[in-house]
C-alpha cells in the first residue's frame, strides 16, 4: 500500500519574492522621500519623537526607512478575537480565514420589496441575528448604518445592536474620535473594565485616505487602539486610476506605503500594538466614473496584498465576496464567488463582504444566506484533499471490488460527512424527476425562504441579566450626554 502523504492546502500567489521585495522597497522610498501628509498633532509629535521629519505647518512627514523595518520588528503575526461569552475564539493569522458582513452600508435591500432603501435599525437586528445563525460567516459586523438614529451615536448604537442580538465577534469602527472611546466602554461591560486587551471582541477599522494621507479622527482612532490595545484593520482603500496609479504594481506600492505608515504611528504609541493589513482596493471605472469593487482587478490587488501582509508576518484583510450587482444575478454570483475563492485561496484571515451589493454600499439578507453557502465552499476548498491511510481507502476498495457499491460501508458512513460539504437546501440537488412534478423555486426565492425560517427559530443567546443593565445604563449616560432622549424602540 502506497505511503499518505500529509494534506496540502492550496494557496494562490500572485507575487514573486522579487516582486514583494521591489513594492516594499518602493514603498519605503515613497515615505522616506515623498511622506505622507497626517492631520492629527497627537500623531505628528509621536512620529516626530520616533525620528521622523515632520513639518508641524503642513501637516507632512517623512518617515525613515530604519523606523519602518523597526515598527515592522514590533508586531504580532497572530491575534486572538473573542465571542462575547468569551467561550469561542478566532484565530487572525496564519492560513486561518474568516468570513463576516462588509461593514457601514448606507442601502438595504428590503427583505419584502427588494426594494433599496435606507436601513433603519430593525433591518440591522434582522442581518446580525441572521449571521448570528449561519454557519459558515464567522464573525459579525456592525454592517449599516441605521438612518433613524442621531449622528452622533451612529456608530455607538450599531455595536449596541450587535452585542445584544449575537455572541460572534465582529468587525467595526468608529465615526468620530469620541466615538471610538464610548464604543470601547460598551465593550468593556461585557469582558470587565481594562480587559479588553486580553480578550478583545471587535478589531476596529482604521482607513488612510488615499493617496497617502491620514485624518484627524481616522489617525485619533489608530493611536487610541494601540493605547488600549483593541486590534487595529489599517484599510487603505486606492481607486486603482484615480487616488492611485492605475497600474496593479503602482496602486500596491502606494497601498503599502499607506499602510506603513499607520504602522508607524501604531508602533509609536505602543510597541507590539495589534495591526491587520487591511485593505479596500478599488478599480475606478473610466466609463461609468463608478468604483468597482467587483472587478478581477480589485480581487488580484487585495490577493496580492494578503501575500505582502504574510511577507511582513502580519494578519491580513481584505473586502471580497461581494458585488456591484444592484441584485442578485448573475453577476452578483459571478463577482461574490470569485472573491471568496481567490481571497480564501490567497490566505486572506479576515474577509468582509459578504451580503454586499452597489460598489460596498448595500446589505442583503438574500444574498447573505446564498453567500453563506459561497463561504462554505471556499472553506472546504482550502482545507485541500487529505490523504491519510484512511481516506486513500485501499482496505475498502478491495472490499468492494469489481461491480460493488460504498453505500453500505462503514467507510462510507464514517467520512461522507467530513469529507464532502453539506450545503443547505438554498442549493438545489434534487432531481430532474422530483422537479418536474412541481415547478422549481429560483434560488432568490428559496434564500427568501430560508431568511424567514432562520429569523423565526434560531434565537440568539441573550446578555445576563447584569450584563444587559449595565450595557444599557452605558448607553443611557452616552444619550444623556448628547442630550439624546430616545433611540428606536426594537
């Protein structure tokens, strides 16, 4: 019998070693020599205290190729996401991939009408308790923004909603510098005051705007993550032609140098501060003047920068799986298949995107359930073939023999599951026969079907007593604040 070799885990690389070494040394050149403009006086004190060449007028920074390999020396290649009953964990890191919502649409397709409209934040409920059920999208996030409530708790009360309505970690962000230090409060009503940093629940967003240029709040927000050690996605997000070259080598240079940079300042506020090489490519349409976050090309530069991120030893994350469809089509199949796959293939550990349609803008509980599905593939993919002494089978091929059949072998009855995915009945595998005697569902409709079964059984696992008065009495004091007497009754 021939000797199992161990399991293989298909990869995709879409860079030569040469090649991630030509980008970063361009990119390290880029902030030596062009820099970076940041508009946040916090920051620009730390980088300049770091050794960086900092004109405090314009705002800019030059940083040195030295304080970049040494912020680089600092960081951590695995980080640890914790459910909110702090018995589950994610591994971000590795080859590990996980899958969750794309975050802060403004449009939700109406689950009745099909309708894109404004979210409100039932229409947030209905999403997180449906991701809250599905196996296969492992994380939450706090996905729309709910049109009914006053901007200054927007991203405040997003997180509440989750953290009432499941137990997965998610993926968020904050609007405003505040923002971020009431969200983090909410959070430590779970996990205890000043244990975040141990067993954190959210890694937050931080996004540079390209080209080559840091907010105030957006950099406020990365420098009080790294204070209190809340893991921090820095998401560049180019549009390859116009905020960045239109070039894929181009456009990953000055995506890289952006990213660098945040590291700088993460590293500088606090050594070893949890960072995820995020990133939002984007192709800019010359015809229609829209971005494309569908295209091949977008799927390559977002493959290709998880490949630098693991050059570098560090997570990575990536918007794939979603479409620019303004349905759920064809293209909407076409465009959320290929960036799981690739994503997955490429080793990209957090993946935010399924649900979305128009360009990264609109939640979909339909498209949710069928990408579910997509997600589930794309896992199973990347587990590869494993073959053991066991699973080559020999024993019961020579079993069964010549004209046999498996369906009664222990073997069959042992491994049919484990090995082969077991899709829901959102995938249709019934057969033509059983079709004909009544006329078959298209898949929207049976993903309808399956939104409203799992909103009516599955029921989230609720907050303690305790916890839920104290996460309440939170927000109540951040209301007050604002002078804010009441938020939607859900």
């Amino acid at each position: 019998m021939p000797k199992a070799p161990s399991a293989v885990r298909p990869t995709l690389q879409l860079l030569s070693t040469n090649d991630i070494e030509n980008i970063h040394n361009a990119s390290l050149m880029i902030l030596e020599k062009t820099g970076v403009v940041v508009k946040n006086n916090e920051a620009l004190n730390l980088l300049k205290n770091s050794g960086c060449s900092v004109n405090l007028g314009k705002k800019t920074v030059h940083v040195p190729q030295s304080l970049v390999k040494e912020s680089l020396r600092k960081t951590r290649s695995l980080i640890r996401l914790y459910s909110r009953d702090g018995k589950n964990e994610l591994e971000i890191g590795g080859n590990s991939t996980v899958f969750n919502p794309g975050s802060s649409a403004v449009y939700f397709s109406d689950h009745a009408t099909g309708e894109i409209r404004q979210p409100f934040s039932k229409d947030l409920v209905q999403l997180v308790r449906l991701v809250d059920g599905l196996e296969h999208i492992q994380a939450q996030s706090t996905a729309m923004v709910p049109s009914e409530v006053p901007e200054e708790l927007g991203d405040l009360y997003r997180l509440y909603l989750v953290l009432k309505n499941s137990t997965k970690p998610m993926i968020t962000g904050a609007f405003t510098k505040q923002g971020l230090l009431d969200m983090k409060r909410l959070l430590e009503t779970i996990v205890g005051k000043n244990k975040l940093a141990a067993k954190p629940l959210a890694i937050f967003d931080c996004c540079p705007s390209s080209p080559l240029m840091w907010s105030d709040t957006t950099c406020q927000n990365l420098i009080d993550c790294a204070k209190f050690g809340l893991p921090a996605e820095i998401i560049p997000a180019p549009q390859m032609g116009a905020t960045s070259p239109v070039t894929l080598a181009g456009t990953l240079v000055q995506f890289n140098a952006e990213f660098l940079s945040g590291l700088v300042i993460s590293q500088a506020v606090k050594s070893g501060a949890p960072v995820i090489y995020g990133g939002s490519p984007t192709t800019f349409d010359m015809k229609y003047l829209s971005s494309r976050l569908g295209s091949i090309e977008n799927m390559m530069t977002a493959c290709a920068a998880a490949q630098i991120a693991k050059h570098y030893g560090l997570p990575s994350h990536a918007y794939l799986g979603l479409s620019d469809s303004k349905i759920i089509d064809t293209q909407c199949g076409i465009e959320s298949g290929a960036g799981a796959i690739l994503g997955a293939l490429a080793g990209v550990n957090v993946i935010s995107g399924p649900g979305m349609l128009v360009f990264e803008n609109c939640q979909s509980l339909e498209k949710l359930i069928i990408d579910n599905e997509i997600c589930g593939m794309a896992l199973r993919l990347v587990e590869g073939i494993n073959a053991t002494s066991e699973t080559l089978a020999f024993d019961v091929i020579s079993k069964v023999g010549p004209g046999g059949h498996y369906l009664g072998e222990a073997h069959t009855l042992k491994w049919f599951e484990k090995e082969q995915l077991m899709p829901s009945d959102v995938i249709d595998r019934s057969t033509l026969e059983a079709t004909r005697k009544q006329k078959p569902k298209e898949m929207v409709a049976r993903a309808r079907e399956a939104v409203d079964k799992i909103l009516k059984d599955h029921i989230p696992e609720p907050l303690l007593p305790d916890v839920e008065n104290d996460l309440r009495e939170a927000l109540n004091e951040i209301m007050t604040r604002y002078k804010i007497k009441s938020l939607p009754v859900l």
